[in-house]
C-alpha cells in the first residue's frame, strides 16, 4: 500500500512539475507576445508622429504660400485702384480739354460766320 502511494505520490509529482513547466512556458510566450505588441505599438506611435509632423509642415507651407498670394493679390489690387484713379483723373483732363476745345471750335466757327 505504502509503495502504491509513493509511486502515486511520484507521478502527482511529474505531473505537477510538466504542469509547472507547461505553465512557465506559457507565460514566457504571453510575457514575449506581449513585448512584440508593444514594440509593435510604440513603432506605430513613431511612425504617425513623423506623418503628423510631415502633414503639419506641409500645411505651414501651404499656408505661408497663401499668405504671400493673398499679399501680392491685395498689392495688385491696390495698383489696380491707383491706376482706375489715375485714369479717372486723365479722363476729366480729357474732357475738359475737350470742351474747351469745343468751345474755341465755336467760337472760330462764329467768328468766321460774321
């Protein structure tokens, strides 16, 4: 009786032991599993980090190249409405050249009828 129960007590034992065994190897797998997918992840982080910034440049330099269009767009529109205020004014000079013209021309005109 004694020696069945040793030998039942040695094969509980064995079995605990791979059970132990079978145990440490899983949580080394898990523990391995889990730092891949961290490495994983802090890859990933890094990598949308880089397009973040990437994307953040390339929206400053869009926007620094609006800015200087919209400037040399307010410039041009300025010129333009300096040359419309000079043209109005030579507009005016014309005209009143003109009707001073006229009227010398009508003046001539009745002179020459008498």
């Amino acid at each position: 009786q004694l020696h069945l129960t040793m030998s039942e007590k040695n094969e509980m034992t064995r079995s605990l032991e791979m059970v132990q065994n079978q145990l440490q190897e899983k949580e080394s797998e898990i523990k391995r599993e889990i730092s891949e997918y961290k490495d994983r992840q802090l890859q990933a982080e890094k990598e949308h980090q880089a397009a973040l910034a990437e994307a953040t440049r390339k929206n400053e330099v869009e926007i620094e190249a609006c800015h200087k269009k919209i400037s040399s767009l307010e410039h041009f529109i300025s010129s333009q409405k300096l040359e419309i205020e000079h043209l109005k004014s030579s507009k005016e000079q014309l005209n009143n050249s003109l009707k001073e013209a006229n009227q010398a021309l009508g003046e001539l005109l009745k002179t020459k009828v008498r």
